[in-house]
C-alpha cells in the first residue's frame, strides 16, 4: 500500500509538474507570437521610414536642382541690371553733355543776336 501510495502521489508531482510546464510553454508561445508580431510590425514601420526618407531625398534633390537654376538665374538678371545701370549712368551722362552744348551754342547764339544789334 505505501507503494501504492508512493506512487499515487509521485504521479500526482508529476501530473501538477507537467500542467505548470504546459501553462509556462503556453506563456511562452504567447509571447513568442506577440514578439513576432510586433518585430513584422516595427520592419514595415523600418520600410514605410525608409521609404519616406528616399522619397524626401528625391524632392530635396529636386529642390537643389531648382535652387541652383534659380541662383544662375539670379546671377544673369543681376548682370542685365548691372549692366542697363551702367548704360543707363552713360545715357545721362551724355545727355548733360548734350545739355552743355545747347547751353553754349544758346550762349553763342545770344552774342551773336546781341553783336548784329
């Protein structure tokens, strides 16, 4: 009978040993599937990031590209409007010039009237 017993309650060890093994591996697989769930999660986040970073390399190319045309452009107008200033300053300069001589030959012009009375 003490064997009997012995036995009885070696099985009983056994059969609660072997349920908390199972719960523990049940745990365990349940944190085992919700640690791959979240790493598939965070690799499409990595590929949605990577994605959004290609993407915005390519329009700050873009924008780089537009800038720099924008600068040469600047450049040239900047080089016109030197330019116009620089023809411009000659214009007026000939202009009194011409307003000199007008003067003088108005002055001339004058004497002559005054001398022939």
């Amino acid at each position: 009978m003490e064997r009997l017993d012995a036995a009885k309650k070696k099985y009983n060890a056994t059969k609660d040993r072997l349920t908390r093994e199972k719960n523990t591996q049940e745990n365990l697989e349940r944190g085992n599937k919700l640690s791959v769930e979240e790493y598939k999660e965070s690799e499409n986040m990595m590929q949605e990031v990577e994605k959004e970073i290609r993407e915005l390399k390519e329009t700050l190319f873009k924008d780089s590209q537009k800038l720099f045309k924008l600068r040469a452009e600047q450049a040239n107008l900047i080089g016109d409007i030197s330019g116009t200033l620089s023809a411009s300053r000659n214009l007026q300069a000939s202009i009194n010039k011409l307003k000199q001589e007008k003067q003088r030959q108005q002055e001339l012009l004058y004497n002559s009237e005054y001398q022939i009375q």
